[in-house]
C-alpha cells in the first residue's frame, strides 16, 4: 500500500534542507582535504580518500576547488604526496596543555570499537593537527601513543554503524524512526514507529530513549537490539519538558521501576573500601564502622538491576533492608546453588 503523502511544509522544506547539508558536507570535506595537505604527513589522492571516506575521484575535484579559491599547491614526486605551496595556512585556535590532552583522550575513546560508531573524534584531532603549532602537535601525537581504552566489556555494537547513524539523523533533523527491534521480553522481533528524544551511554550499553507511536510515555531501547532502524520523513514531536535524568529518576541503571526502596547493604572490612572507590549510583550515601566495614544507602527505583550487583559481592555482602531484595537475592543463591549440585551429581 502506498504510503501518504508528506504534509506541503515538509515537501517544500526538504530540497532546500537537503540541499544545505549537502553544501556543509562538501564544505567540511574540502577543509579537511586542505587540512591534510598542510600537515606533517604524507597524503597522496588516495590516502586522502581513505583518511575522508570518498573516492579519489572526489579527491580531485575537492583540489580543483581548492585551486579555484586560490589555495595553491603541488604533488610532490619525491614524498608521492600533496603539498601547500608557500604560506597559506588555516589560522588555528592556541591549544592549552590541556587542551590538547583532552582532544587526545577523546581521539583514544572514540576510536574504541567497543564503544560503536558513535562518531569519531579523529577527524577534529587531524585538523587541529595540521594547524597547529609544533608543540601542540607534538603533544596530541604523544599522548595518542600513551593512553589507551582497552577491555572495557561492553555490549556488543560493532554492527550498529548504521543504525547509530539513522539515530544521529533522526534527533539532528528532527524526524521519525522506522525499524525492527528485538526485546527480550517478546517472542519474536516488532516493527515499530517511534520519536527519538535521546542518544545516551549508560553503564554497558548505547540506548536510544523515544516514544513509540501510538504510547504514551517514552521508553528506553537498547541500540544493539535493532536489527533495522530507518529515518522517516515524517516530523518527530520532542517535548521541551523532556529531562532525561528526569526520565531514568532513581533506577539503579537504566530500567526505572514503579517503587523507590532505601536499599541498605552492609560490607566486610576486605570489600568495604573496594566499594567505596566507585560511586555507583547517584543516591550513595556511606556509613562507616570503626572495624572498617561499611553500611552502603540507596534510593533505588526497582530492584531488578541492582539485585544483580549485590550478587556479584556474595560471601562479602549482606542485605540490610528491604526485605523484598534480601528475598530476590536468597532465590537467586538458591537456584545457583541447585544449578552446580546438578551439575557434581
């Protein structure tokens, strides 16, 4: 069945929109054409295109406009490589030490393939690279080599490059989602229409909060689980009210629940201050004992997520209050338990 046409504003919107994105993207390409030029590397047609993601033919023709704007240069037989000829330079921002150790760090998170295609500060550091000073250049090469982002054992979201990209069109345009999600709590995977509100890392994973058509209230999607994700041309509708830290309230991580528990959890003086190191939820409050153990408080929305963490400090943990929690964690031990006897006999 054909789908309804766009509403008139939309229609005659859209050229004129598509148009200016496709402008700012050349702009940006041809910049970054100039940018890599005038570096310290050696960047031949090809190199360039790998380095910008196009072809080598779009290449030349981003160094013709160059020539046109009066950006002399010349290929370098010896070094196989573009050069600016004479002085023309992009001026550069000054880079406090700072500075450019956090464009640095960023460059190594964003670089993680854990973390997903989620964009990639490389781009910004090659730019500010090529323009700036010996020092500051010096300084972002260094330390890319001495800080590194590894086994951070996320979720897996090495394929959901292009549905983190349709997410990232879709809140920047303004515009509605189409796709495939896989919940666990479903028998098979639903198709669904939704308005994003908001892109967010939590704990392990990329979520994408939105209202699903035909709801009422938002609900919070783990990126990895779609297996499609396609952007409307039809307009999302974002509440200005909307608050994300609002939205997630007091959940222990992402999965808010209907009750608010005071969760006290009581730890031995070995795991007290291992615990204490981390703050694992907004909420913490730590009571210490003179023999070093700790009482650990908690405004927890549900239970469901922070039961999981209680249990991985077992041996060393005991739960104080609420007793509901206390029975979640004795069933889960329980069928532990009942899982390995089966297992020896």
């Amino acid at each position: 069945m054909a789908s309804a046409p766009d509403p008139p504003d939309i229609q005659h919107r859209r050229p004129d929109r598509d148009r200016r994105v496709n402008q700012a993207e050349r702009l940006r390409r041809v910049l970054g054409v100039l940018q890599l030029i005038q570096s310290k590397g050696r960047y031949n047609a090809r190199a360039i295109a790998q380095e910008l993601g196009c072809s080598e033919r779009t290449v030349y023709r981003d160094l013709e406009v160059l020539s046109f704007a009066g950006v002399p240069h010349f290929y370098d037989a010896a070094d196989e490589c573009y050069r600016v000829a004479g002085e023309c330079r992009v001026p550069s921002l000054p880079l406090s030490d700072a500075d450019a150790f956090g464009q640095a760090v960023a460059t190594v998170l964003s670089s993680n393939e854990d973390l997903g295609a989620v964009g990639d500060a490389k781009g910004v550091t090659r730019l500010l690279s090529g323009s700036a000073d010996e020092r500051a250049r010096r300084q972002l090469a260094d330390t890319g080599c001495l800080v590194a982002v590894l086994n951070l054992q996320l979720a897996d979201h090495s394929r959901c490059g292009e549905t983190v990209t349709a997410i990232q069109h879709a809140l920047l345009g303004l515009r509605q989602l189409s796709g495939v999600y896989r919940s666990p709590h479903e028998a098979k995977p639903v198709r669904i229409t939704l308005h994003p509100y908001r892109l967010c890392f939590v704990k392990q994973a990329w979520y994408l909060v939105g209202r699903v058509e035909g709801d009422e209230e938002p609900k919070t999607l783990r990126v990895a689980r779609f297996k499609s994700l396609r952007v409307l041309a039809k307009p999302s509708s974002v509440p200005i009210e909307f608050d994300l830290p609002s939205h997630f309230g007091n959940a222990w991580a992402v999965y808010r629940g209907e009750t608010t528990h005071h969760v006290q959890v009581w730890f031995d003086t070995n795991a007290a201050p291992l615990v204490a190191e981390v703050n694992w939820h907004r909420t913490q409050r730590v009571e210490a004992a003179c023999d070093g153990s700790a009482v650990f408080h908690f405004m927890v929305d549900g239970l469901d997520e922070i039961v999981s963490w209680v249990l991985s400090w077992a041996g060393r943990c005991r739960v104080l209050q609420p007793v509901e929690l206390k029975e979640l964690v004795v069933a889960r031990l329980q069928a532990a338990i009942e899982m390995h006897h089966e297992a020896f006999e």
